[in-house]
C-alpha cells in the first residue's frame, strides 16, 4: 500500500502544479504504473472504490471514471457486485492517455441537466410533423430492439435525441446537446464504455423513450423535462452499477 499511497501524494502535487488535463487519467495511469511495478498481481482485487477516493482525494466519480479507463484498457476486470481485478501488468494505452473529452459520468451529467430544458422548451415548440418524425424514430428503435439490433437501435436512439433538441428552435441548445452526442462517440473510453453498457441492457430503454414522447405529445414540458432527466439518470445510474464494488 506504500507505493500507491506515494502515487497518490506524487499525483496532488502535480494536480496543485497545474499537470494533466484530465485528473481521471491521471488516477489512472498511476494505478496503472503501480499494476506494472508489482504491487498489484493479476487476479488481485483493487482498494474499494470509496478507498481509492479517500487515498487520491478526488470524487468517487472521478475514481469511477478511472476504473472505466483502466478496464477499457484491458489492465482490469470490473465485476459488479464484486470489485475491480487486475488482468495484466501493461501501461494504460496512449490512445486512452490522449483522450482528452471530458469522462463518461461526466458526459452523462451534463446532458441530464442540458436535455432536460431541452425536452421541456421542445414539448412547447414541437411541430406536429417532427412528432410523427419522433414516432417514426421510436418504431424503429422498437423493431431494431426485438430483433436484437442493438447498435442500429442506438444510432435511432442518437437522432430521437438530437430531433427533439432541434424542436426547441433554439441553435444553442441544438449544438450543445450535438456536441455532448459527440463527445459521448468521439471519446474512445465513452464509446467502449458505451458499447460494454449496451451488451448490458440489450438497446435503448423504450419505456422511457415512449415516457418522454407522450410528454412532448400532450404538449407537457414539466412531465418531458421529468421524463428526459429520469431517462438520463437510469443510464448514468447502469454506468455505476456496472463500476461499483
């Protein structure tokens, strides 16, 4: 535990010094450095979460974002319910060490909070045509699901999403949800991190997305608000469920 705990001290002092542009990587190559240099064996279980937080003095999502880098780097096994195992003794991958989006929880946070107003200004602006668009969306990700189609499913998934942004009638809230869409597929860790949840889940929750459209068809912008927030939060809330111990 000597080793990792002068990581952790090596760690605050390059982030008070202004190092490393994304402090889950940072938590991450150290933890990875430490697999390397033997402290960690494969088969070993990592500190719990809530440790690893206490040690490095970050959030426990930033803890959790790190373990999702590790794990999509190959060096862990997360296994819910039970902890983080070590599977080999590598360096994080550069392509991983360079990515430089925002983390997945983080992502996920910001479009609960972003789509959420977009939803509710959206059921107030919507066209009747761009709710038979929204239908048309739904069926399919409806019929793409049943026959276990799950990456098309999501990419109806992405434009349900981004055409009820484009309803609000607002050019600012229709990049903004864009670029989190973005960031979420362009991030090498969101999108495998992405991919591990949808083997999951087996697609898009379709309860939700026919909750969020009947709110937009009855014109109910606090019950689309509601419906688009809880949508997002049992999303985040499988991401955490996949990384906690």
């Amino acid at each position: 535990m000597t080793q990792i705990t002068d990581s952790a001290l090596k760690l605050s002092t390059e982030r008070s010094q202004g190092h490393s542009p994304r402090l889950y990587l940072s938590i991450a190559d150290k933890l990875a450095q430490n697999i390397a240099k033997g402290e960690l064996n494969t088969g070993d279980r990592l500190p719990a979460e809530r440790d690893l937080a206490q040690l490095y003095d970050v959030s426990r999502q930033t803890v959790r974002e790190a373990l999702i880098a590790l794990e999509v780097s190959g060096l862990v096994e997360i296994k819910p319910g039970s902890g983080v195992y070590v599977l080999k003794s590598a360096a994080l991958k550069s392509s991983i060490l360079a990515d430089d989006a925002p983390g997945p929880l983080e992502i996920m946070e910001a479009r609960l909070l972003v789509e959420g107003d977009a939803a509710a200004l959206a059921a107030e602006r919507i066209s009747n045509e761009e709710l038979l668009k929204l239908k048309a969306y739904l069926n399919q990700m409806i019929a793409l699901v049943a026959a276990q189609k799950t990456a098309e499913a999501e990419a109806f998934d992405g434009k349900f999403h981004q055409l009820i942004a484009s309803a609000t009638r607002n050019s600012a809230l229709q990049s903004m949800v864009e670029w989190l869409w973005t960031l979420r597929e362009s991030s090498e860790i969101s999108r495998l991190f992405a991919e591990k949840i949808r083997r999951q889940v087996a697609g898009p929750n379709i309860q939700a997305h026919e909750r969020i459209y009947q709110c937009l068809s009855r014109r109910d912008a606090a019950g689309a608000r509601a419906a688009m927030q809880e949508h997002i939060a049992q999303v985040t809330e499988a991401y955490i469920l996949l990384i906690a111990d």
